[in-house]
C-alpha cells in the first residue's frame, strides 16, 4: 500500500495568482515601465494642469467665438451624441441579426436530438460556425475600421460594418452559451407531444433565454456607443472627433463638455439596462 | 372554475418596460438604417467598387508574391518575427499587466462596492461606521461606473498627452477601463456569498476588514478568477488597437504602414493580432478548465 500523500503547499488557484503576479512583472520588464514612466515633466505637467483645470470647469458654450450662423456649442453636443447613437444602433441591430442567427447555429441545444446527440454532420456544421464566429471577434472594431477606410474610403457604412462584425461574433458566442444554458423542460415536453425540433426550439426554449438575451443585447449596446465614440478619431463624425478636435485646438474646456456628455449618455444607457432587467426578471 | 385561455393570457406576466424598451430599439435602428448615417449610394458607387477591386487584387498582395517570387506563407513566415514579433509581445505584455493591475484595483474597490464586505456585523460596529461606509460605499460605485463609461482608446488619448512614456498610457487605460468593470463584478460577488463566516470572525473579534479578507476572500477566488480572465480577453483585443496612439506595439505598426501605404503588410500585422487574441482566448480557457481541476 503506498504511502498517503501530502496535499500540495499551493492550490491551483494560489498558483494561478503567482503565475498571474510573475506574468504581470514580465511584462513590466519587457515594456521597459517604470516610475519615472508616470511622472509627467515640463511641457507634459503643465498640460496635465491645464487638462486638470479644464476637467472641473466644462464648456458650456464655445471659447472661442464661432463663424457667423454656427449652432449653438449645446446644440452642437446634441447633435454629436445623436449622431454617436445613431451610428451605435446601425451597427448593432446588423450584428444582432448576424449574431441571433449564428449563435442559434453555434449552440448545442439547437442540434440536438432524442437522447441529447447531435448527428455527425450537424456537429461538423456547428464547429463550423464556431470557428468562423471566433475569426469574427477576434479583430477588433477598429482594426476592421482601418481596413475598411483603405478599401472603400471614408463611408459611413463602413464604421457601421467595423463595428457590427466583430460585434456580431461576441453577440453569436454569448448567446449560444445563454441559449445552452436555458431550461429545456418546456422544448422536451412540447417534442413529446409531436412537435418539430425548430418549433421545439424557437417556442419551448428561446423565450426562457429571453430575458438574458436582451439584457446582453442592451450591455452591447453600450459598447457600441464607445466603440462608435472611437470611430470619431478615425474621421467618423461621431463625439470623438470632436474630442480629437477640441484637443487639437487646445480648447480642453469644450472637450471635456464633449467626454462628460458620452459619459452621461453610457449611464443613463447602462441604468436603463439595469431597469430592463429588473423588469424582466 | 377553470379560466378561459383568454382569461389566462390577460393574466399573464407582461413586462411592459422591455416592450417599450424593444419597441424604442426597433424604431431607432429602423431611423438609423433609413434616415441614419448610411449612405448605401455612395458605397456601392463605381469609384468605391473600383477601389475595393484594387485593395483587394493589388494592395493587400506583397509585391513579391505578385511577381510570383514567393508564396504568401514564406513572405509572412519571414516577418512574423523580428519587429512584428516583437510587437506582438509587447502587445500581449500590456494585457496582461492591465489586467493584473485592473483586478488589484477592482478587488481593493469590491470592499466599498459591496455593500456586505465592510458593512458592521455587530451592534459595537453598527454605531460607529454605519453611515461612513455608505457614503464610502456609494461613492466607490459612482467612481467604477465613472471608470467603465469612459472608453480605453479615450482615456488613452488623453493620459499619453501628458505622460512620458505611452506604454504606461495604454496599461492605465486599459486598467482604469477594466477597474471600473472589476470593481462592480467583484463586489457583487461578495455581496452574493454566504456571509454566516464573515458574521462568525467578526463575533470572535476580528476587525471588519480581516473579516472580509479572511472569511470572505477565499470562497470569492474561483468567480474574481472567471472575471479575471475574462476581463484578460478583453484587454488582448484592446491592447491591439492602443498602439494607434504611439506605445510601440502591434497598433503601432499598423497605423505606420497604413500611412506608407504598404496594406500587405497592414494585412499581416492585422492578421497577428486576430491570432493573438483567439490564442488568448484559448489559453483563458484552458486555464479557468484546469483550475476547475
């Protein structure tokens, strides 16, 4: 009989948070990052003051005066932040039809059959997508942005598309995973009474995932305001450009305006998806 | 008495918020699709169609391969190392440095966040922190929600305006970002554990925050573990991107080479990084798997 053996010093957890600190000062190392890194000097502290000074006194008119016939600063906020949604809500209801569809076609309960197998073909179909939804999240939304920008030139489209793909890919794997975990009594019961497996599907087992779904749906809506934010730097005439622009003008007090309002709009967004799901649940 | 199916169907559960909600959504992509930003004239105009034909046959092929001197795969195996190679890395060492400073910051936050972690436990503590630690609990909230609100690429705007190195611009913002999500996440997850140990420590004597630390923090690992990783995927995908603003990374390179114009090898180094991030999400995975054991 072998000897009892002694538990190890460390867990698995406790050694994944070694291995995390010792890849974190890996990486530091490799950066070159130190102290000195973070301690602006000169002409870098004296534009943080002036950054520091701004941000506690936004603009809420323009500093300085604007051409004859110009909106007002306000208005012009407004119409920003309009613009930044509508781009958002484009891009997102693309990729929540690519994503539904893909995602239906990438979970489990979707192919299953009695006994809770998949055939063979079905299976090969299914990493199929699963394959192509990991190629559609993994280049992120701006790297697709610039693509775009050198194949078609600058279209307002083609920002709607940069955002929707890989957007589309997240949407497809996080609701495959919320449709595989839904509750499948309702699905099984209505097969056993003779119906069809998409009808068993679509009736049975996608409306207890609802909530769910939705709910992540308006958490990526959120992102896709900071994404269509972003896309601003890169020429699309959402809030960001007018971040980069006010910047480049030095007039910190309008662009701090322009921040406050993105930020104020992602709250009320992510407040309003909180409510959604409390309504839901 | 047995209801009609019509009597059942009023009676059921309407959630009229989301209906609303939904029916808001709908409209507004319907706007933004019809009346929206999308100008589907101009895109598929002849001088767009003309443009793309050329991205696609000339732009994006390497000279070399063109003039049929090498395959695609030899002319990219000789530049996966060297200078992109190692901008991959530094790619890569920037997530994972975020990352760990984003959960540092988002544990320490989790304490105030939570509304359970610090709360008094005794009738003694009651009356001396009560309403201090709502105030400090409320105020870490806002400050994470300030945190998550504000995009990366943002943040790393304005901290590499002032900062001298931009390698540090990109590892905070990615941190702030990821601190404000953490932050949130953790606390929720000490607010959902059994809190009888932690009531148990404080009843022995323990002060609230040797408390939270010792009865609380070791049942909360393996879920801040799952977030953690998580949140280290995310941070790969934006660590490609963040060297648009001047920290020497796979970003970098890309926005370099776009302005030469040599699309091939903005191709390549776009390629990189999509590979990079699904390795990162594979090796998430199979680390959150083992440590399921």
């Amino acid at each position: 009989m072998s000897a009892p053996q002694a538990p190890p010093r460390l867990g698995r957890r406790g050694r994944t948070l070694l291995g995390i600190a010792a890849a974190a000062l890996l990486a530091a190392i490799l950066l070159g990052l130190g102290p000195t890194g973070l301690v602006p000097r000169g002409a870098g502290l004296e534009l943080m003051r002036e950054l520091g000074g701004a941000a506690l006194d936004p603009a809420l008119d323009y500093e300085i005066t604007p051409p004859p016939g110009a909106e007002p600063f306000l208005a012009r906020v407004a119409s920003n932040l309009w613009s930044t949604v509508l781009y958002a809500a484009a891009a997102m209801a693309l990729a929540l039809l690519l994503g539904a569809l893909l995602g239906l076609a990438a979970a489990d309960v979707t192919w299953e059959r009695h006994g809770g197998v998949a055939p063979p073909l079905a299976r090969g179909v299914q990493w199929a997508v699963r394959v192509w939804i990991a190629l559609l999240r993994s280049v992120h939304e701006l790297l697709w942005a610039i693509l775009f920008l050198a194949a078609l030139g600058l279209n307002p489209a083609a920002g709607v598309f940069a955002i929707a793909i890989p957007f589309a890919g997240t949407i497809a794997k996080v609701f495959s995973e919320l449709l595989d975990e839904a509750p499948r009594d309702a699905g099984r019961a209505l097969v056993a009474l003779g119906a069809g497996a998409g009808p068993a599907l679509l009736v049975g087992v996608v409306p207890r995932a609802l909530p769910d779904l939705a709910s992540y749906a308006f958490y990526r809506f959120e992102c896709a305001l900071r994404s269509a934010a972003v896309l601003g730097f890169f020429g699309a005439p959402t809030i960001g450009q007018s971040v980069a622009l006010s910047f480049e003008n030095a007039q910190f007090h309008e662009m701090w305006s322009y921040v406050y309002s993105l930020v104020g709009l992602v709250i009320v967004v992510e407040a309003l998806g909180a409510r959604l799901r409390r309504s839901m649940s | 008495m047995s209801a009609t199916w019509q009597e059942l169907r009023r009676a059921r559960p309407r959630a009229r918020f989301a209906r609303w909600t939904g029916a808001f959504a709908a409209l507004l992509a319907l706007y933004a699709w019809t009346l929206g930003p999308m100008d589907f004239g101009d895109l598929f105009s002849e001088r767009r169609l003309t443009n793309l034909e050329r991205f696609l046959q000339v732009e994006i092929v390497p000279p070399e391969v063109r003039r049929g001197e090498t395959t695609w795969a030899a002319w990219a195996a000789e530049r996966i190392g060297g200078r992109n190679g190692l901008a991959l890395a530094r790619t890569l060492g920037a997530a994972v440095l975020a990352a760990a400073l984003a959960a540092a910051a988002g544990a320490g936050l989790s304490l105030w966040t939570s509304r359970t972690a610090l709360a008094a436990r005794t009738p003694f503590e009651r009356a001396e922190v009560e309403g201090r630690r709502g105030l400090a609990g409320s105020a870490a909230r806002l400050l994470c929600v300030f945190m998550r609100a504000l995009p990366e690429y943002l943040v790393a705007f304005l901290l590499g305006a002032f900062l001298p190195d931009p390698a540090w611009a990109a590892v905070l913002a990615l941190s702030i970002h990821n601190a404000g999500i953490l932050g949130r996440l953790f606390g929720e997850t000490l607010e959902n554990l059994d809190q009888r140990p932690a009531r148990a420590w404080s009843a022995a004597g323990a002060p609230r925050l040797t408390a939270a630390l010792g009865a609380q923090g070791p049942a909360a690992l393996p879920r801040w573990l799952t977030f953690f990783f998580v949140r280290f995927e995310t941070c790969v995908r934006e660590s490609t991107v963040l060297g648009a603003l001047g920290f020497v990374s796979l970003g970098h390179w890309i926005v370099q080479e776009r302005a030469a114009g040599r699309y091939d090898e903005v191709l390549l180094l776009v390629a990189m990084g999509g590979a990079l991030v699904v390795a990162a999400d594979l090796a998430s995975w199979a680390i959150r798997r083992w440590i399921r054991g």
